[in-house]
C-alpha cells in the first residue's frame, strides 16, 4: 500500500508538504528487529553524575519508541573508565539510585527534578570541555562505580534495549598483555545483579597509539578476546553473552590489516565483526551531504571492503 508522510512546514503559516511513496511489490529484504539501535557514547561517563541525566522522563519515551534494539555504550572514552567497586558514587547518582529503590524499577521519579535541570544546565560546559579534551587528543582515565552501571543497565532495560558495555582495553601488562583485572571486578559486580549484558572489548584499535602511546597488533587483540572469552565462561549468567568486536575504524589498509590478523588470531570467539562508518566529517558535514546517494552508498563500499577481509 502506498505511504502516505505529511512533513511540517518550515515556518508558521506555510503549508504542510505531501509525499506519496507508492510501495508496492515484494520487499527487497528484511532485518531484525533489533536492526535500528543506538550507541550511549560512553564520554557522558567522563563525569559521572552526568550518568543520572538517563533518568529523563522524555528520553526514556523517546528511546522507548525507538526499542527493541541494542544500547552500545563505547566510544573513546571505553578505554579511559575504570570501575572501582568500593568508591561512593556522586551525590547525583546516589539520590537517583536512592529514589529508583523506593520505587518501582521503571516508574518516574519527579523528586529529581530539581537535580536534573541543574545537570542539564552544567551540561553545556561538559560538553565543550569534551568536545576540547577530544581536539587536544588528551584523554584521562575516569572512575565508574556501582550505581553508575546500575543507572546504565536501568535505563536500556526500562527502554527495552539490550545493553552491550565496552571494556576498557588499554590497562596492560607490561604494556602487551591485556589486564584483566578490572574487567573482573566489572563482571563479579553485573553477575551478582544478573545483568544481562553482551560484550566489547576497546574502541577502535587501529588508533590505540594515537590515542595512549600503546600500540597493540591485530595478533594480540585477538588474544585479548580469547581471554575476555574465557573470563565470561567463569560465569554461568555469561557463559553464552554474545561477545562482538573489534570496532575498528573505517577499513582502510592499516584497519584492514589489523582486522585480517585479529580474526585470525582470536575471530572463532566473537559473535559478530564489528566496525565504524562514518559517512561525513562531522566537523565539515553540510545538509547536502545527508540528503546525498553518494554519500549514502559509501555504507555499500565500506560493507564490500570489510567482507573481502
């Protein structure tokens, strides 16, 4: 049947635009479910009280709507956070956690409010100094604690999304062999609260030296996963996690012999290959560049690339 979409108009008084999209005829293909989903971009953790703002009223419907899907918390900042079970949370994630268990799960909380818009208000200078630390390529190391999992898990199981975290790959031994100490305080603590979590680890390998003066090889990284692998067989609720990686870049020739020697080394333990597209630099990006096939096929290209590996 046709789709019928009425698009606003742009300005008050001006008519609503009609388009008619005559779809007919069998469907080209079919996708999961899950195929639309999100990534939580893990710098709102760079200060974690900023965790608490996933408790929005608004959010929660609107990535309500978007579910089922999965919820990726990754980016930089995974190789930058560092769970510490015994620390106290900030006074922001503990009202919050505080006010979630006299409730129920799921239900709304208007007593923070008030805290809310004042995080809402400081937002914008923890954006721009985000924004600056990213430019400067100066990254530091962040302390996550237990209630700020339990506000991450919390909001994708109140939305209906499927949470999967990034691990911190940079803590190493000698500076080779992964350390994965921390990643099993982060384990013990979600296995005791059976959270149902699927797993990365280390955000977009192919610029670790960039990023930390460490440089870690296709061969090793593979490695990494086949402890991490392991680790999880040690809990019976992870046994079966789905495990995903490497979260490269964009695959070009350094990323693409990174990707062929990690798969090689440790590809038989991941679920899924996973890697980052980026169609426009965000910096540069014009309205165009959005509403451009070209632009848009370059999925196609990257998808060729990556599957020729």
């Amino acid at each position: 049947p046709p789709l019928l979409l009425l698009l606003p108009a742009l300005a008050e008084g001006q008519r609503a635009a009609v388009l008619r999209l005559g779809l007919r005829g069998s469907p080209r293909g079919e996708v999961s479910p899950a195929f639309l989903s999100l990534t939580l971009d893990a710098s709102l953790a760079r200060d974690p009280r900023y965790v608490a703002l996933l408790s929005n009223s608004k959010l929660h419907a609107l990535a309500t709507a978007l579910s089922p899907g999965f919820l990726r918390f990754g980016g930089t900042e995974t190789d930058f956070l560092i769970f510490d079970p015994n620390k106290d949370s900030t006074s922001e994630e503990k009202i919050l956690w505080e006010l979630q268990a006299q409730k129920e799960a799921c239900g709304s909380r208007p007593a923070f409010a008030a805290v809310e818009k004042l995080l809402l208000a400081q937002w914008p200078s923890q954006e721009k100094l985000i924004l600056a630390e990213q430019n400067w390529k100066k990254h530091k190391n962040t302390t996550i604690t237990k209630n700020t999992l339990d506000i991450l898990y919390g909001f994708a199981n109140c939305t209906g999304f499927h949470l999967i975290f990034g691990l911190n790959a940079l803590l190493r031994k000698g500076g080779l062999q992964w350390d994965s100490s921390n990643a099993q305080a982060l384990l013990d603590y979600c296995a005791s609260q059976r959270y149902n979590i699927s797993w990365e680890l280390g955000n977009e390998p192919n610029s670790f030296r960039k990023k930390s003066g460490i440089h870690i090889d296709g061969f090793q990284l593979g490695q990494d996963f086949i402890h991490l692998r392991q680790l999880l067989n040690n809990y019976a609720l992870y046994q079966h996690a789905k495990l995903y990686g490497p979260d490269v870049g964009q695959p070009r020739k350094h990323t693409q012999r990174l990707l062929r020697s990690f798969l090689k080394s440790g590809g038989k333990v991941i679920d899924s290959v996973t890697w980052h597209h980026y169609y426009v630099n965000g910096r540069s990006a014009t309205r165009g560049d959005f509403l451009s096939p070209e632009v848009l096929d370059t999925l196609a290209t990257a998808i060729y690339e990556v599957l020729e590996v």
